[in-house]
C-alpha cells in the first residue's frame, strides 16, 4: 500500500497553538507569527450574517447568483471587467487555491519565498512544486528569466508544469511585484502554455501613496485566475469565504467545470449565511470601504514602526509597501549570532526568539527558504489590543503608536532586539 503523500501542518497555525499554550500557562508572550487580522468585525457585516442565519439550505455550487455578481462588480472596479458566471466560491481562498491545483493539475510553480501552504497544496494535489526565486523587492513573482529555465528544465525531466502561483501584494515580504516584472510574467506564460494563478488576497492592504498592485490578469488576461476573499481586509478569517475570477474563453470555462466538479466532491456549497454577508462586503458601501481604509492605515503605522526597529539593529529589510508582514535578514548580523547565541540559521533563529523571548515569528524556511538563511516573517496585525474595545480604539485613534496596550508592545519587541544584539548567550532580559 502506497504511503499518503507527506505534509506537515501549517507553520501558521502551528506558531499560534504553540503560543496560545504558554499563554494559558501564564507565560508573558507575543504573536508575531500569524497573519490573523486582530481587528473587530465591522458591525453592518455581523448584521448581515446574523440576519442570514435561516439560510440553511444547500446553494449552487460556485456561489449564488448575487454573490457572483457582487465579486464581479468588485473585480470590475479595480479595472477586470469579469463574467459573474466566471466566478466561483469556495470556504476560504485557501480551498480555492487548493481545488485550483486540482482543476488545472501536474506540477506547480511556486516563488520562493511564498506563503507557506502554495507546496504543499501542490504535493497533496499530486504534483510536485517547482521552485524559483523572486527579485528582490518584487516579493510573489518567480523571475520570470529563472521560470523560463527551471520550466524548460523540469519538461526536459519528464514533470508536468501547469501553472505558476504568485501574490499580490506579497505575504512573507510585503513587498509589490513591479509591472514591467509581471508584464514579463505574461510573456513566459504564454511562451510555456502556464496558467497564472494570482493570489490577491492582500490587493486592498496597499498602503497609502504606494502604487497599486496591478494584477497578472491586466497582463494576460485569457490564462490568468485571480482569487480573493474576506480574510484580510475584513478580518473575518473564521467565516472562510473566497472567491475565484476565471478567465474569458475556452481555458475559463473549461476550469469553471473542472472547478465547479471538485467543488461538488468536496465541500458542496460555501454557507449561505456567509455568502450573504459577502454580498454586502463585495459591494463596498461607505461604511465597508471606511473600514478596509481605517485598516490599512492602522497597519502601515504598526509595521512601519516594528520595521524601523529592525532597521534599527542592523538587521536587513525591503521596504514594506503593503500588508502587516515584514521579512528581514539578519545576514549583516550572523557573525554576531552565531558567537552570542549558536545561530547559524532561521529555524535556530526563531527558536531563539520564541524561546527566550517568548516572541512567536516564523522562520524563513517555513516559505521555502534553505535552512541556513537567517530570514524570518515578522506578522504585527494582532499588537492591535487584547479585545475588541482595544482593537476598535486603535482603528480610529490619531496617534495609535501611543496607546498604552500597543506600546507596551511595541517596548517589549524593541527591549528584545536591543538584548539579541548586546547579549551573550546569558539569561534574556527581564520578560
């Protein structure tokens, strides 16, 4: 009997319950691993879904029809005029993306580094996942000179490349691919016969006066599928919803069907109390599009602030143009590990930090980087508050940085850094 195919459980999730568990035993921690939107939900959107609440009844497998119209009509303001029947919807984008893998099927390119769940979809998918780097600062993209090679490489080799995943704006770096990059993108795509998969979760958390994410699909609009949701904008990670725009023409509608097949084997329908409530969303009244605004203003100040803390000691960081993630290297500072603390990579490095500190981060090889590099992923959007009345206050007020619940953490990630940079290999500063 065939072993199932090898994975791990998220990195992602597995920082968090690892966390949550010293938290319970009354341990002084702080969460800089996960990518959870620590925001309240917006009080018209909770309306919507509690008045939902009777809608118990199975519904069209890609989402009902308002739903599909109201994902187009989103699409359609950010410049993709899309067909509502070209939409489809899934519980969470993270399913999406996973039944995407096994719409298109073979082998899956993935930029390294990525979001850590892209290769191992791909292996449970039963491809195996192609890796090529990013440009630096240009996060999410593979470049598209080593796709071309590693794609030609990997044919030559017998494997099967059918699609390259990127995102939009980029989650570990933070960073926005440029348009000349994705216009080359489109051009290897093409060249290769590749569908584009693009993963725009992030597109609405592009901080103010940076240039917006400009989608693959402008690029290459007959091979590209862009996916989105709820998670992060809105902060409702816990109510799964997303959402998939496939493309006009024969390759469209085939994968809609395709798609459409997984789906009904899987998860059925996306619940119908959700799926109204992101009707609202993806319609962005006034009150939606003040929330998504008041977000990624709380955002762009928090993780400026950590980054320049970062900065600060040494360690090396693109910077930050949307998101609440930031990635550095502590390269320029590995003499100084490796002497004080028997660092030599990023594992040992985030182990450092969640278990001296008890600061919880991810290790860059959790995104698919080789063990000795000293890249973590710094995630800052649950230093908003402990509870609702905390996060809501941090949404409206002038000067967040200044709240005492936020800069007491603020202090505490700076008093670790200065102790990781002055310390030898001695009890940590007081936590």
């Amino acid at each position: 009997m065939p072993e199932p195919v090898p994975v791990t459980k998220s990195a992602t999730l597995a920082a968090d319950e690892a966390l949550e568990r010293r938290r319970r035993a009354g341990e002084q921690v702080i969460s800089l691993a996960s990518g959870e939107i620590g925001l309240p939900v917006l009080p018209a959107l909770r309306a919507r879904l509690a008045g939902a609440a009777g809608r118990n009844a199975y519904g069209p497998v890609a989402g009902s029809p308002a739903l599909r119209a109201a994902a187009a009509g989103y699409w359609g303001r950010r410049g993709l005029p899309t067909d509502p029947e070209l939409v489809h919807c899934a519980p969470g984008s993270k399913p999406m993306l996973f039944a995407l893998m096994l719409a298109i099927g073979g082998d899956v390119v993935v930029p390294v580094p990525s979001w850590v769940s892209y290769a191992a979809q791909a292996r449970l998918a039963g491809g195996t996942p192609i890796e090529v780097r990013t440009r630096p600062g240009q996060g999410g993209v593979p470049d598209p000179v080593l796709l071309r090679a590693a794609v030609t490489a990997a044919r030559a080799a017998g494997r099967d490349p059918r699609c390259v995943i990127v995102t939009l704006p980029d989650n570990p770096t933070g960073t926005i691919a440029e348009p000349g990059t994705l216009a080359e993108l489109a051009a290897v795509a093409r060249e290769l016969d590749l569908v584009i998969v693009s993963d725009e979760i992030y597109c609405d958390l592009v901080f103010e006066g940076a240039d917006r994410a400009l989608s693959p699909a402008v690029f290459a609009p007959e091979r590209t599928v862009v996916t989105t949701g709820l998670t992060k904008n809105l902060a409702v990670g816990g109510w799964r919803m997303g959402v998939a725009r496939l493309p006009e023409g024969p390759l469209g509608r085939a994968l809609h069907q395709r798609l459409e097949a997984v789906a009904s084997q899987t998860w059925s329908t996306t619940a119908a109390p959700v799926q109204e409530a992101a009707v609202f969303a993806l319609d962005e009244p006034a009150e939606v599009v003040e929330y998504v605004a008041a977000a990624r203003r709380l955002h762009e100040t928090v993780v400026r602030a950590v980054a320049a803390m970062f900065t600060a000691i040494g360690a090396d960081l693109e910077p930050v143009r949307s998101t609440c993630y930031l990635y550095p290297s502590f390269e320029p500072l590995r003499a100084h590990l490796l002497a004080a603390h028997q660092v030599t990579g990023a594992d040992q490095l985030a182990a450092l930090f969640a278990q001296r500190y008890g600061v919880g981060l991810l290790p860059g090889t959790a995104f698919g980087e080789p063990a000795g590099t000293l890249r973590i992923r710094i995630a800052t959007s649950r230093l908003y508050g402990e509870h609702d009345a905390e996060r809501s206050a941090a949404m409206t007020a002038q000067a967040p940085l200044e709240l005492p619940w936020i800069k007491a953490s603020l202090d505490r990630v700076g008093d670790v850094l200065e102790d990781l940079v002055r310390s030898s290999d001695r009890s940590p500063a007081a936590a």
